[in-house]
C-alpha cells in the first residue's frame, strides 16, 4: 500500500570513497507516489543517491529510516540497473527467478511470467537466451522481472540511457502503468525530454548535494538555484 | 618407435580378448577415481563458490593456500596418509590401510584443492557480474551460492573433469596406501608401474594406451551429457 | 545323512573361503614368478587368501614393525634376526635360497667372467670403473651388494661417478643398467624374469658366498594384537611342507631352477 504520506527520512546521510565525500551531508523527507525523477550533471552522485535509498550502498555515517521496517521495506523495492543484468539463462526462467525466491506455487510463477512476456513482447521468446536478447530487450526484460514481484517501490537508474527511441517509449508506458497499480518510481535520467514527460517531483543533485526538490512544474519553469538553472540550460556544470 | 606399435597391439589385444585382469582393473580404476571425484567435488563446489561471494578478514590468505595446495605432491599426500592409517597411526583401528577405501581418501585430498581452486576462479567472474542483481533481490547466502552452481554448471564441469584427470592418472600415493594388491587394490596406473618394474614395456604401454582411451571416453561421456542440454537451452 | 553332509560341506566350504592374510614380500621374490604358482596353491590347499604387497625389504620390515601386515618374506639375515630381537617378530623360519648372479655388458669390459671369485669379480670392476648400477633402496640385495664391496675391500663412497644408485626395484634397476649397457647385481629369478635384456648377459655366477636365503618371519601377536597369527602359523606351516618343497624345486625359468628349498621341519 503505498499513501501520499512520508515513505523515506535521510538523516546526515554521508557516502565517503577513498576519503572523498561522494555523497552528502543529505538530510531529506521523501513522501507521496507517482513519478520523482532525480536530475543532475554526470558525477552528481544520482546512483550512488539510488542504490543509498534502495540499502546497497554502505552509508559512512547518518541514517536511512523508512516508514516500513527496514527488511519489509526492502522487500517491496525493486531495482533496475542502468545496464541490464541478464542471468544465464532463458527469457522465462529470468522472470520466474525473483519468485521463486520467494518461494511462490508453481502454478502462480507461470501465470504471471506468461503475462509479463506477454506485456514486454517477448512471448514467442520464452524460451530464448536472456544474454543473446537486444540492449532494448534486456532492459524491458529486466523491467518486466522487476515489476513482476509487484513491488512498492521501483528504482531505475537511468534505463533508457544506452535504447533507441522506440524502447524508451515502451518502456515509459510500462511504468506509468505501474504507477497506475500503485507503485511509487524513483528514477534517474540524463534525459530532459524524459524528465519532463514523467516527472511528478524532481530531485536535484549536485556535487553530492541535494540542491533543490520540489513539485516537477516549478523546477521545470522556475528553478532556484544557480546549478539547476544551469543544468537546464544545458550548460556543462563543474 | 617399435615399443611404441607393440604397446598398441597389446593393448588392442587385451581389449578384444576381454581379458578378465584388465577388465578388473579398469573397473577398480573407475570405481576408485570416481568416488574420489564426488567426494570431492561434494566439498569443493561449495567451497569454492563460497570462497567467491563472502568476504572475511583472512580471505586473500586461505585463496592463496588453496592455490598452493593443488602443487601437493601425491606421493607426499600418499605418504602421509600412510602414516595415519597405519596400525601404528592414530586412524589404524578402522582397518583401511591397503583398501581401495584409503585410495580414495588419498585421491580426495589430492584433487580438492585443484576442483576448490577453479570453481572458485569461474565462480568469482560470475559473481561480479550477478553481484548487484543478487543483493537487490534480497538473496540468502544460500541461494546464492545455488544460484552461481546453477548457473555455471559448464565451468564447474570442466573443474570437475580436471580433478577427475589428475586422480585417474595418479599413481604414487595410491601406490603406498593399497600397495597394489593383486585382486584387491591394482588399479591401471599401479598396474603400469608394475610391468614396467617388471620389463614388460609392452604390457605396460598397452596399459598406458587403455588408461588414455578411458580418460578420452570419460571426458567425451560427460561433454556430449552437457551439449544435449544445450540444444535445449542455449 | 545326506543333506547334513551337505550342509557340513557348504559349511566348511564357506570358512575354507574366509581368511586373508597379508604378506609383505620384497620385488626380488614377486619378479621371480614363483608366487604366481604359490597363492593359488595356497587357496587351494588351505583355503588362505594371501595379499602380496610387494616392497622393498627396508619397506617390507618397517611394514612389519607397525603391524600393517601380518608376515614378512624377506632376504636379509641381519634385517631379520634385529627384526626378531626387537620383538616385532616371533621368529625367522629358513624357506629357500636362490643365488645372486653378476650381469653386465656382453663385451664385459671388466673381464668379469674370468674372475676367481665374486670378491675378485668386483675388484675388476672397481679396477676399470666400468658402470655399475646399484639398488640403492636398503633391500636384501643391495645390501648384499654392500657387503661384498665389504668383502673386497672396496667403500662405494668412494666410488665416483660409474657407480650409479638408482632407488629402485630390482626389476626398475635392470631396466636402468640394460640402457647403461652397465654391470649390476641381481637375483637369478629376476634376471631370468626379465623381460628387457637388451645387450646385457650373465657373466658370474657360482661362488658360494651368493647365495640368497629367504626367510618367513610371522608378525609378533604380542606386539600387534590384532594381526592374524594362526593364519600365519597355517601359511608357515604349509611353506615348509614337502608339497612345497617338490613346487619350490620344480619352478624352472627357461629349463633353470631357480630356488633351493631349505627348511627344515
């Protein structure tokens, strides 16, 4: 069940690496459902921020508390890397992997990889190599094993960034169906177009700050601060 | 060269005739070797996966005397093994010295840290690619090591085909702990030594030429078992 | 009545089958064939199944000693009677000699078969520094080997290069000496056993003090508890039997007999 209310509290959350600060000091309240898109030049610390929020980050110092205790919470969160990661095997036994972790009936995994197949377009794939599938089928594919564990929460980090026009567009009506069904999208992107069409909320990071937050139009048309003018402007940001 | 075609005939002769002794020997070769590869593939396959995905303080030293365990010389495993099964020894109760139980012993421990080794080399390269995938999806060690079994069975098989080449061809600790007993504890490699101790290279090469002809048949049985679920799969 | 015969006789049939015993022997003895005609025998006879492990005699009585097997057939007097002193064997029971013979290159640079005596065989040798290979392992014939080196006044430590140890066998020693076209001391059996001659022939043989004897020494039961000593006492008794004698007399290489039965009963 995901509410319009408070799902996520960073604390002083810091990511130190070989020293260097990546991330942080961050202190943010996360609420509400639908779209937040997390916006920010290359090297802003937009993934590490993800893989922080979704626990497989180590934090160097503060806290991540969600509303759900923290194992529950992980449970429902699902997670879409920027390049797909295929298991070696087929179409169908990569759907059924999560649930069968999860240690569901027989009957029920089937149900739900042949709709899933179905819905991403590979049903006459079924049983085809994962590894051997096209960049844009990999990542609906990982999508769709992503999805098909119904979670609450779903991050994807920047997953459109290597398709053609024609995945992305698929993929983006996959999601906003998901957050059609009730799922909450926390996402990075380098594409503007992208942030634009989907964004509910915007995060915006910088230099491992989070520089401004707020509701998707008043980013997109007033931004505040001098970076995120920047960053939209299209200028290259140091 | 002469010796070389005489070896050749000998051992087609031997195969034709179905000759009891050889048949014998083979079988125990076999039924030696293999027991020793499951053995100790039980043990190493886990523990070379298991090596691969958990960190802990000591790892780098345990990989590293893994690695240098696979150089033990056999005859000094043999020997050692010997010393502990003997009457004399603190193992000599149990009445296994100079049985094909002992030779087993003696082939498991020298061919696990070799299985222990490559698994944990095929397993690792694996591991780095799954390694994100995995912990997103909140697997248990457990289901991750399955995981990695599963899906690099192909490797694990070559690991597993590697230890069971060293074992079959191996002669010199099995050679101090059956003691080549006649009918009980002669295997094909033990069974060369013999008749070359004895002069009769011909005899002995025609061994030599049956023990290559089972390695091949084996090494061919369990590839062409793994391609036929290829063409299922992949 | 018949059937209780019957079932005496599958009765005593099934314990003939049961008892193993096992005998280390040393590679002088297994090469010389005749115990491809004994164990039959001994199944046979007494219904024993001997279990040859086939070791050096150094090996052999170090087996013994730790009580991994139940009798030793070796032959190295001075091995043996310590053997027994040391209380790891209950006694040494004269079997059979064969004899030690010298083979060495046909040309036989040493002129070795012209030599008086095996002590004067050897001096030549040493003389011409002809190769010579040696056991080298601690056996019963190496170190009969060195005690008639002793015997001629000769310390192989001193000797240089054309005196080869090679560790091994008697028949891996052979093979050594057949590629180095070079003299050794065998066992008659295994020289007449051996199957890669090569340009090697028997060159001296005779003198008395060659002779070879081979003893039966049980495991001491004292000493190892569990080591079988009445299958022992059987197969020493079967050893020293007339049965045995007429085998041990008749086994021929080549129309040669090679052992002399020797034991007394």
């Amino acid at each position: 069940m995901v509410s319009q209310d408070l799902f996520a509290q960073l604390r002083g959350v810091v990511v130190r690496r070989r020293g260097k600060a990546v991330l942080g000091p961050i202190d943010l309240d996360l609420s509400g459902g639908g779209f937040t898109v997390v916006l920010g030049p290359n090297g802003a610390g937009k993934t590490t921020f993800l893989r922080v929020l979704h626990g497989v980050e180590r934090i160097t110092s503060g806290s991540v508390t969600w509303s759900e205790p923290a194992k529950t919470a992980q449970q429902g969160q699902a997670y879409v890397f920027q390049s797909p990661i295929m298991l070696r095997r087929s179409v169908r036994a990569n759907l059924a992997y999560p649930l069968q972790l999860l240690g569901l009936p027989k009957t029920e995994i089937a149900a739900r990889v042949v709709h899933w197949a179905a819905r991403i377009g590979l049903s006459a794939a079924m049983d085809f190599p994962a590894p051997r599938l096209s960049g844009g089928e990999q990542q609906k594919l990982a999508l769709a094993r992503a999805l098909i564990r119904l979670p609450d929460t779903l991050f994807l980090d920047e997953p459109c960034a290597n398709l053609d026009g024609r995945s992305t567009r698929e993929i983006e009506e996959i999601l906003r169906e998901a957050t059609q069904a009730g799922a909450r999208i926390i996402m990075t992107t380098h594409d503007l177009g992208q942030a634009r069409r989907l964004a509910d909320r915007v995060l915006f990071l910088n230099n491992g700050q989070v520089e401004e937050q707020g509701a998707a139009d008043n980013f997109f048309t007033a931004p505040k601060s001098p970076g995120a003018t920047g960053f939209l402007n299209g200028d290259i940001i140091e | 060269m002469s010796e070389i075609w005489a070896g050749m005939a000998e051992a087609f002769l031997l195969i034709w005739s179905r000759d009891a002794d050889l048949i014998e020997i083979t079988l125990r070769s076999l039924q030696v070797s293999l027991s020793a590869l499951v053995i100790a593939s039980a043990v190493a396959l886990p523990l070379g996966t298991w090596l691969a995905i958990r960190r802990f303080r000591h790892r780098r030293f345990v990989i590293a005397t893994l690695n240098a365990l696979m150089g033990l010389p056999p005859v000094v495993v043999g020997l050692i093994v010997y010393l502990l099964l003997s009457r004399s020894g603190p193992f000599g109760v149990l009445g296994l010295l100079f049985t094909p139980a002992a030779m087993i012993i003696a082939q498991v421990i020298i061919i696990t840290p070799l299985i222990a080794s490559i698994t944990h080399q095929a397993m690792r390269e694996l591991w780095s690619d799954y390694h994100d995938l995995l912990i997103s999806l909140n697997t248990t060690h457990g289901q991750r090591i399955a995981t990695l079994i599963l899906d690099g069975r192909r490797t694990l098989m070559t690991a597993a085909l590697a230890g069971f080449g060293r074992a079959i061809g191996e002669v010199g600790a099995i050679m101090i702990v059956g003691g080549n007993i006649d009918h009980v504890t002669r295997v094909l490699t033990t069974a060369i030594s013999l008749e070359t101790g004895k002069g009769d290279f011909a005899l002995a090469l025609g061994l030599g030429f049956v023990l290559i002809a089972l390695s091949l048949m084996v090494n061919l049985a369990i590839h062409s078992l793994s391609r036929t679920e290829r063409e299922g799969r992949w | 009545m018949i059937r209780t015969l019957l079932i005496a006789l599958s009765l005593t049939g099934a314990a003939v089958q049961a008892e193993t015993l096992r005998l280390a022997v040393t590679t002088s003895f297994n090469n010389s064939g005749l115990s491809d005609v004994l164990l039959p025998a001994i199944a046979r006879d007494i219904g024993l199944d001997v279990q040859l492990l086939v070791v050096g005699t150094g090996q052999a009585i170090r087996l013994g000693q730790s009580g991994d097997v139940d009798a030793v057939l070796v032959h190295s007097k001075a091995a043996e009677l310590a053997f027994v002193a040391d209380g790891y064997g209950s006694h040494r029971r004269e079997i059979m000699y064969n004899d030690f013979v010298l083979i060495g290159p046909s040309e036989d640079p040493a002129q070795v078969s012209a030599a008086k005596s095996v002590t004067d065989a050897l001096k030549r040798i040493a003389q011409v520094q002809s190769t010579f290979v040696s056991r080298g392992d601690d056996s019963g014939t190496h170190r009969k080997e060195l005690a008639l080196w002793d015997a001629a006044d000769r310390d192989p430590t001193d000797f240089t290069q054309w005196y080869r140890e090679v560790g091994a066998g008697m028949g891996g020693s052979l093979n050594s000496a057949s590629a180095m076209n070079a003299y050794i001391l065998a066992d008659r059996a295994s020289w007449l056993n051996f199957g890669n001659t090569g340009n090697l022939s028997l060159l001296f043989a005779g003198d008395p003090t060659l002779f070879n004897q081979y003893a039966y020494l049980p495991v001491n039961p004292k000493r190892h508890a569990h080591v079988k000593a009445k299958a022992a006492r059987d197969l020493e008794n079967w050893l020293v039997s007339s049965r045995v004698k007429q085998i041990i007399n008749g086994y021929e290489i080549g129309g040669e007999a090679l052992f002399v039965f020797n034991a007394r009963p």
